[in-house]
C-alpha cells in the first residue's frame, strides 16, 4: 500500500507539472492560453508516466555492475535519457496509428523520426533528467515518501483519479470521434492545432471558448474537423514544399 501510494503521487506531481510547463510553452509559442496535452485537466500521463520512470532509475543500485562513480553517473543520465525517449516514440507512434492523431509533431526538426522524437528534444530529456537526478531525488525521496504516509492522502488520491478516470473517458470519446473522420479522410490529425483552429476561429466569430474543453464550440465538432480540413492539408503541403526544397538545396551544395 506504501509502494502504491508513493506510485500514484509521484504520478500526480508529473503529471501536473509537465502539463504547467507545457500550458507556459504554448503560451509563448502562440501568445495564447491553449490547454495542452490529451486530457481536459491538468494532467499529461506521459510526464506523470517519465517522473515515474525517473524516480525508480536513480533509485537503482548500479554499484554491482559499475564499479567507477563517475560512469555510474553517466550511465544513469543515458539510461534517462533513452527511457524517456522510447517512452515518447511509443506513445506517439500509439496514437498515430490507433487513433488516427498525432498528440505533437516534430517532423521540422533535424534528425526526427516520423515527426515523434528528434535530437533536439531527446537533449531536453537528458537534461531534465540529469537535473532532477542530480538536485531534485534525493529531496523528491523524502517529500513524498513524507505525504503519501498522511491518512488525508489516501482520500484525497481517491478524489483525484475518480476525475481521472472520467476525465479520460471524455477525452477519449472526442477522439474517437476525431479518428472516425480522420479515418474517412484518409489523415492523422494534429491534435494541437485542431485545437489552435477552434480557438482562432472562436476569435474571429467572436464567441466564447472552453479552456479546459478545448474541442467544443457552438459550432459543433463536425463542422470544426471540416473547416479544419484545408488548414491542414495547406499546412501538410506547405511542410512537404519546405522539405523539398531543402533537400534540393543540399543537392546542390553537393554539386
């Protein structure tokens, strides 16, 4: 019960975190207040899954088959580092092929794999990583270690993940809706901008928008995907345009 308790608040706090920084990013990214990742609330599971991750690596005893302290270290941030990666590859390539929706896209980055990792932002990874196995486990240890033991934790958890769960029904019951169209027009949506067109288009009617459900709208769900349709196949050709370009271009350096 102690191991379960500790589990599910290191969740939350991951969870909770990655979704603040995630909100702050799309902020100065598109000067609005979009709310990120695939749930309602104000959680991302995958940064709850990745603090998970992180927890139980710089708790593992690597003395016995590393004997150097120095690259006991270093082995524990490559090991972060390639975890945290697969775990992002995998929940991606999940949703893009199940659900017909691509949750982030990379694909204008250097080196990136289907537009779901790239070099760039498996550097952040490692980084994040090191910092918090070098200045924030041993402190994140004892803090949770500390609350998870209160007996208001064991209700107030339960409160939590009731939400959860109704949270991720909701939330999948969009997408399922979203897939199905996906499906039809032979697409993968880009589920943060989809929810950047209802937002904008919102704007310019004038009409008020739902933070926390981003997809709905006076407009109605249907008739959002079909306005977002030619958005999205004019982003699709301007990003191949781009690539095709730049692929000429380094030809020609070639020559």
């Amino acid at each position: 019960m102690r191991v379960f308790s500790i589990m599910t608040l290191i969740f939350i706090i991951g969870g909770s975190l990655g979704w603040v920084l995630e909100l702050v990013y799309r902020r100065l990214a598109h000067k609005k207040w979009i709310n990120p990742g695939f749930l309602a609330g104000p959680c991302l599971p995958l940064y709850g899954t990745g603090l998970l991750l992180l927890y139980g690596i710089c708790s593992l005893d690597v003395s016995a088959w590393i004997p150097s302290p120095v690259w006991q270290k270093v082995a524990v941030v490559i090991l972060i580092t390639v975890t945290m990666t697969l775990i992002e590859y995998l929940t991606g390539l999940i949703f893009i092929k199940a659900m017909k929706v691509q949750l982030w896209d990379y694909s204008t980055r250097w080196g990136n794999i289907g537009g779901i990792i790239c070099p760039l932002f498996t550097f952040f990874w490692g980084v994040i990583g090191a910092v918090y196995y070098f200045f924030v486990h041993p402190s994140m240890v004892r803090a949770v270690e500390t609350f998870a033991a209160h007996p208001f934790y064991a209700y107030w958890v339960g409160m939590y993940f009731g939400v959860f769960v109704l949270d991720n029904i909701y939330s999948f019951r969009v997408v399922s809706k979203i897939r199905a169209w996906a499906k039809e027009q032979r697409l993968v949506v880009r589920y943060e901008n989809f929810k950047l067109a209802i937002h904008n288009r919102a704007e310019e009617q004038r009409q008020k928008r739902s933070f926390v459900f981003s997809f709905r709208s006076r407009n109605g769900l249907d008739e959002e995907l079909e306005h977002f349709r030619p958005l999205h196949r004019l982003a699709g050709r301007v990003k191949k345009e781009k690539g095709t370009a730049k692929n000429q271009d380094t030809s020609a350096n070639h020559e």
